[in-house]
C-alpha cells in the first residue's frame, strides 16, 4: 500500500516567510534570494523531519567540539599557571593571595587578575608576569 506524506509550506529561514528582506531594499528592490521571493519552500512531513534530525545532529556535534576546546584551552591556562607557579611560587603565592582578598590598594588586584589571566592563556611570559607584578608594587 503506498501512501502520500503530507506537504507543508516551510517558511524562509533568511526573511522569515516575508519574502523580502527590508534593509537590502537597495539590491533587487530587497528580493530574498534565499527563497526567491516566494516565502519559502514546500516540502513533505517526512522530509523536513530528516533536515531536523540532521541540523540537531550537526548542532549537537558541534556543540562537543566546542566543549572538546574550551576543556583543552583551559587544561593548557592550568598547565601554564603550575609551570609558572613551580618557576615563581613567591609571586604565584602573592598573585593569588591578591586576587583572592580583592586588595583595592592602588588598582593591585585588577593587576593581578590581569597578570594570572594573561599567564593562563599564554599571552605573557612567567617573566614578564614576575617583571609587572615587582614593577607594579615598587610603584604603589
């Protein structure tokens, strides 16, 4: 026994179903060219049912690999900030003991957010983290 899917009109993604797109009213009197100015597109129930199934798939892949490299850029800010921390623990321990009481003498504990931040993510040397905070307090 064959049986017909239902069709359905889905509207456009890119004008929402108008047809146009108002702020390109300059290019092709603002004709979505997505849809070509039809609104969208008709389709089957089954069909669209696989696009949703693919784009929550796609989505969700991408979601992981996101994760995947928020894990591994903070695993490599904590690698960083030990290696920093092993070569300078007077500075480490003072950096931290900063940021931890939020000390507000002279701007010192945004100092030390910035250098503990900037050695996590790589943009500064141990040295010259251990150069700012010796300048920065000789200073205040």
């Amino acid at each position: 026994m064959l049986t017909t899917a239902a069709t359905i009109f889905v509207p456009c993604d890119k004008c929402h179903g108008v047809g146009y797109i108002d702020h390109y009213a300059n290019i092709a009197n603002g004709i979505c060219f997505a849809c070509a100015g039809s609104k969208g597109r008709t389709t089957t129930e089954i069909a669209e049912a696989k696009r949703a199934a693919a784009r929550t798939k796609r989505q969700a892949a991408t979601a992981a690999k996101r994760e995947a490299k928020l894990v591994a850029y903070q695993a490599a800010g904590d690698d960083r900030w030990a290696a920093f921390a092993a070569d300078y623990p007077a500075e480490a321990g003072a950096l931290l003991e900063m940021q931890a009481a939020e000390v507000v003498r002279m701007g010192i504990a945004g100092v030390a957010a910035y250098i503990v931040n900037y050695v996590r993510c790589g943009t500064v040397t141990p040295e010259d983290a251990a150069g700012r905070l010796y300048r920065d307090a000789v200073a205040a």
